[in-house]
C-alpha cells in the first residue's frame, strides 16, 4: 500500500518520501484496511519495530487535518520526551506534560499533539483541564502495562474516563507483548490487528557449551574469552555488530560493562570525547567509572546514573559508537536502543520476599524485540544463556516458544481504587452510588469478570475509609467530595497518605523538619529505600538519639516499614542540608538517579503537605512551605533569598553567602567585581538584570530554574557592571 494513496496532508507525505517510506508495512496496511482513516478503534499487536508510532502518527495528522486534538499516553517520561522531539519535526503543534499534578496546564489545549503519562492526564482530568473535551484520538502506547500493579489501575481508569467523557473519541492501543489482545480488544471495541511481521528477521536462540542454537541451527561462538558472555559479545562486534546486554541488577550491569570495556579495548577519538563528556558529569565514583568503560566502547544504564550520563550513552550507541551496553530490563521498555544481538544473561531476578524468580515471558519478548536495527543490520538476534542442556530446553519452551502472558486488569486492587473512587466523585463522574457501579461497569476489570463481586466488595469498603475520613458526604443518596477530599484529588495523592499526613501534623507538638520527611517518607505514595543489615545499627542508634524530633512512633511488627521510611528521610535531610550529592550516593549506596528522583516525589509531597496543613495545622504551613522550597533547591533555609533568583542553584548561593551576599539586596549593594568572581560574568549581569527589572517593577518573580528573562531592564546598576568587567 502506498503512502501516496492515503487521505493523509500533502506536507507528512512530502516528509515521509524524504526519510524514504513510501509504503506501507503489512501490519500498518492491515490497520488501514480494517479503518484506521474511519475513525475506528485500533488495537495493534505486533512486534517491536513493526511500525506500530507510524500507524498513530498517520492517524493523527489525519484527525489535525480535520480539526481534531491528539493526546498520546506513554508510560514513561523518557519515553515522553523521545516521542515529543519526533512529534515536533513534523509540522505540527505537540506539547509534553508530565509534571506537577494539580496543575491544568491549561496552555498545552493550544497543541495539536499532547504527550503525556497516564499519572499527568489523569491528574488534568482531575483538575478539569478546559482542553480534555476536545480530544478526537487517544494513543496509549505500550498498553500492556494496564497489566502492572502500580500503573495499570491508572491507565486503565484513564481509557475509560476519556471513552465516558468523549464519547466519540478513536482509540488506537499499542503493544509488542499481549497474550491476549482479542480480549483487550473486546473491552475496546476495537479492531485487532497482531502478527509476528518485523522488518529485520528476529533470529531466537539459546547460548550452551560454545555455540547458539536457533531451533534447527547451530552457530559456533569463538572462545575469545573464558566469559561466555564476553564471547558473545566480541563474536557481535567482530561483524560490526552492537549488543544489548540485560542482567539481573545494577551491580551487575556495572561489573559487566568494565569486563566488556577490558575485552574490546576500543581506540576511538570519538569515544574519547564522550568519555571526557561523562567525566564533566560524573558525580560519583561509579559515574566516573562508566566514563572509563565508554572510552574503550563499553556502557552501562540504569535508574541510578543521572539524566544527563543517561542521554550521553543513549547518544553514543545510537551513533554506533558504543558498541555495548548493559542494562537492567527497564531500557527494554523505556527507548528506542535497538542492536544486532540482544543478550539476556540473567533470566532471573530478585524479588523481596521470593528470592531469584525468571523474569515473565512477556519481559523477555520486551527485550528480545529490541534485536535489529532496521536498515542496518541484516538480521537481528536474541541468545539467552543456559548452564546446561536441560536448562536450554527449559528456557526455549518457557520464553522463545512461549507468547507473552495474558493481561489482567489490576483496578480491583482496594490500594488502587480507593483512590481512582474519590477522584471519580470529586471529578463529578459519580454522582450516586448507581452512577459510580455504571463507571466501574465500564472498566477492563469488570469486562473481564462480570460475574464476579469483588469490585462491588471492593467499592463498598472504599466508600466506608472515604466515609469515615470526611472525604466524601451521601446525603440521600447524593456522593459529593467534601473540600479536603476535593483538595485530596487535586493533589493526586492517595487519600490513606493524606490522612497520614493530616493526623500526623495535626498530632505533632512541635513543627520538625525531620518529623515531617519521616511522615512523607511512611505515605503509600513514596517509594523508599530498602535497609540492610548494614543499614540497621546506624538507623537504631539515630531512633535512640533523635526520637524527639520524629512525629510518628516505632509500632510493635513495623520495624521495616518504618526503618526504610527514616533510611529515605535522612537521604532527603542531607539534601536539603547542601550535603554534596556524591556524598550522599556514598553514604547511603545509591546512585544520583536515585537522589533526583526521590527528591522529585518528595517536592511533590511536601507541596500536597502544605496544602493540607492550611486544614489540619496551619501554625505548621509557613514552615513546610518554606521547607518545600529548601527540598526543591537543596539549600539550607539561610538562602532561601537567593535561590529565588533564576540561575542561582545550591552551589552559587553558597558561594554567595560565604562570601557576605545573604540577599538581593546585598547584590545590589555588593561591587560588580566581587560578583563576576563569584558567579561568573555572564551570570553575574543575568542577575543584575532580574534585580534591575525587579526595582523598575517588572519583576516576573520567577526562581533560578524556571526559564530564560524576558523583558527590558534598567541600565544604572548594569552599566557600572560593564565598566568593571
């Protein structure tokens, strides 16, 4: 089929025949066929690399061209920016979101393209975002993961309160990994379009004694090395090959690409310039090890390295200068990094509780599926690693033979719902206890077990907690959000945190800095660190000698919730207490990913506490909003006057202040010498242009991070600057 032929604008023509589609894949034609262009539901199936983001780009240029508005839900931000910068070369309008969650974010309604996660949209339907009623097509990509514990519920709810509120609105779902799609399909109206169609031939096999076996063939594997896994890296490489690599743990990631760096002992001056790029990053010890690794070719990615070592390495595979990465299975979800031969050396993880389990078939299939570059490589391979004959059977019949498991609705979960109910009342989808059962008669849960009472069961607890909180009214029959529970919502928090949080401030004497991230750090809504053995002793003695400043106290069985709860509060102290980020990765065994995005949940829950303060303590919301803003700069309370000041972070204010300039009025005072030698030259007039905009009444009060100046600004101050300078 060509794309010529498509109801599609002349301008995404002329710009696919540019980067030289011209016609359609199988699976992308069977979609067009089955009425993709009609307006009807779409739940595509088929491999990674298949075409399945070119299907709902058509589709949308295609609702834009007639007027229509796009959202696409992706599960992951990383994964937002990538589809947000190919949006963006296409001649349209695209707009990302997904941050704060009691914001509308009225101003992304002017797009044509909205990219967002399921957490940010469902949080704009919460806050009623004008925009959200003229939505024509919504893409959910990778809608397998409706199937995940702690995601699943909210994409879920998301699909069906947008199909409720839109009710002609085209739904086109995207997946590599369903088990069962007719099912999915079914709860969609949907057309199911599935295959085993990709564009690069996937070659499966399993790695055993010296060779790889793929079904009927068998392929010798040089032993270079005594590492089989090494092996099988250089005998990729020696045909110009990359490999993916997926292993069970951080750690071993690490160990393996300074293993694999060691075996390829790449000289390239392009790698030079990336390793000097990382090197510039590094912020810890391990960073400045994965620099070393990429000098010589090799990489290793996970949650635990910083953004911007993250996008260097993505960057140098994807030019084909690193010629292997190793990873924990979230880069299988997360990006597009496709390579020759896709390595799964560890098939089993650790899992709290079960010790080492394997990995679900459909987890292996996201990995295998990132085998093949399209239009470099001839073919594409993923080889697991076996022990021994026995094993290799076992692994070929549970995951090169096996589909992907079936997808099961996880909305039921009394965790989950509790908190999509009381946005369903606060959001007016519910207005009775027969209108919220007609919602929940909607859902994929009820879809799949219609004769089961649970969710009813479920529900009813639900209204109980809501009840009893104060949360919700029924007044002859009549749900309705009382304004905590209205403000509950907004926030996006779940309502068993905010009565965490409420009773907790509510309890507390005195107002403490460490009481208050203790009391964040024990909501549902934070992820916390994990405590070993080693961790123990030191978490007691602090208990010991601090327990006055804790708002909660240590109950009978609740050692480890608590203990991992104050493990993540001292890490998030020692932010706000300018307490150098590598050191903070030393002391508690964590990587600056980790910090950043504890930090970032932490800002989110400081916000909702200050909020609620004003209900259950408001002697307290002075103090935590001024400490929301120490968490969100990492800077002790003394330079909260400074860190106002765009491009004034942590560490410049410190500089400031140590030298004698604790305010803006200081700087205004201070001479432009001692100023440029502090911050710098061009910092340092970007500053005294925001005070002299501000003297003049033109002050935006914008903080250090928040965008560039706009504006004119008053010479007086600035032009004794360039005088000196």
């Amino acid at each position: 089929m060509k794309v010529r032929d498509l109801p599609l604008p002349g301008y995404l023509q002329d710009i696919y025949a540019n980067l030289g589609i011209n016609d359609l894949y199988p699976p992308q034609a069977e979609c067009v066929n089955k009425g993709l262009f009609e307006g009807k539901n779409i739940l595509l199936a088929v491999p990674t690399a298949s075409g399945k983001t070119l299907v709902a780009e058509m589709a949308m240029h295609h609702h834009i061209s007639r007027g229509g508005k796009c959202l696409y839900i992706v599960p992951l931000k990383a994964l937002a920016s990538e589809k947000y910068e190919d949006f963006a070369r296409k001649q349209v309008r695209v707009g990302i979101s997904t941050g704060d969650f009691d914001r509308r974010d009225e101003n992304l309604g002017r797009n044509d393209i909205i990219v967002a996660t399921s957490e940010k949209v469902d949080s704009l339907i919460r806050n009623r975002a004008h925009w959200i009623p003229s939505i024509t097509l919504l893409v959910v990509d990778e809608v397998h993961l409706i199937d995940e514990p702690h995601r699943g519920p909210t994409l879920e709810m998301v699909i069906t309160k947008m199909r409720a509120r839109n009710g002609n609105i085209q739904v086109i779902a995207l997946s590599a990994t369903i088990g069962n799609p007719g099912t999915l399909a079914g709860w969609l109206d949907a057309e199911v379009v599935t295959g085993s169609w990709r564009p690069v031939d996937l070659r499966q096999g399993v790695y055993c004694n010296g060779a790889i076996s793929f079904g009927r063939e068998t392929r010798k594997v040089p032993p270079v090395s005594k590492n089989e896994d090494i092996n099988l890296l250089l005998d990729t490489v020696a045909e110009g090959g990359q490999c993916l690599v997926f292993v069970a743990s951080r750690r071993n990631a690490e160990a393996y690409a300074r293993r694999a760096a060691a075996a390829l002992k790449c000289t390239d001056p392009a790698l030079e310039e990336y390793a000097a790029r990382l090197k510039k990053a590094a912020l810890t010890g391990n960073e400045e090890s994965l620099a070393s690794c990429v000098a010589l070719g090799a990489a290793f990615h996970h949650a635990g390295l910083s953004r911007e070592s993250r996008a260097i390495v993505e960057e140098g595979f994807r030019k084909g200068l690193i010629r292997c990465i190793a990873s924990t299975p979230t880069l299988a979800a997360g990006l597009n990094l496709p390579a020759r031969r896709v390595i799964v050396r560890d098939f089993r993880r650790f899992e709290a509780g079960q010790g080492m389990v394997p990995i679900p078939a459909r987890e292996y299939h996201q990995m295998a599926g990132r085998a093949g570059r399209p239009g470099l490589d001839p073919y594409g391979e993923a080889v697991l690693i076996a022990r021994d004959t026995e094993e290799a059977r076992e692994l070929e019949e549970f995951y090169i033979n096996a589909s992907p498991e079936d997808v099961h609705s996880r909305c039921a979960d009394e965790s989950a719902l509790i908190t999509h109910i009381l946005s369903l009342i606060a959001s007016g989808f519910a207005r009775t206890h027969d209108d919220l059962i007609r919602f929940l008669g909607r859902t994929f849960y009820h879809y799949q077990h219609k004769k089961s009472s649970i969710l009813e069961a479920v529900t009813k607890k639900s209204l109980d907690f809501l009840g009893k909180a104060e949360m919700i009214t029924n007044l002859a029959g009549q749900l309705a959000a009382t304004e905590y529970g209205n403000l509950v919502s907004l926030l996006y928090i779940d309502p068993r945190g905010a009565e965490t949080i409420v009773s907790g401030i509510a309890s507390a004497e005195n107002y403490s800095d460490m009481g208050l991230l203790h009391l964040i750090c024990s909501t549902p809504d934070m992820f916390c660190l994990y405590v070993s053995n080693r961790d123990l002793p030191v978490l007691e003695r602090y208990l010991l000698e601090n327990e006055d400043e804790l708002w909660l106290t240590l109950g009978f069985g609740e050692e480890e919730p608590f203990f991992r709860a104050l493990k993540t509060a001292l890490v998030l102290r020692d932010w706000a207490g300018e307490v150098p980020i590598e050191t903070i990765c030393e002391r508690y065994s964590i990587g600056p990913g980790d910090v950043h995005a504890l930090v970032e949940s932490c800002n989110w829950l400081l916000h909702a506490a200050s909020r609620l303060s004003s209900l259950s303590a408001p002697r307290f919301t002075r103090a935590i909003r001024e400490f929301e803003t120490c968490m969100k700069h990492g800077v002790r309370r003394e330079l909260l006057p400074l860190v106002r000041l765009r491009n004034i972070g942590r560490v410049r204010a410190r500089s400031l202040y140590s030298n004698g300039i604790t305010s803006p009025d200081a700087i205004r005072a201070a001479d432009p010498r001692v100023l440029a030698s502090i911050l710098g030259r061009g910092i340092a007039q970007s500053v005294l242009q925001q005070l002299e905009q501000e003297g003049n009444g033109n002050g935006d009060n914008r903080t250090g991070d928040e965008g560039e100046e706009n504006g004119l600004y008053g010479q007086s101050r600035l032009d004794a600057f360039h005088g000196v300078i």
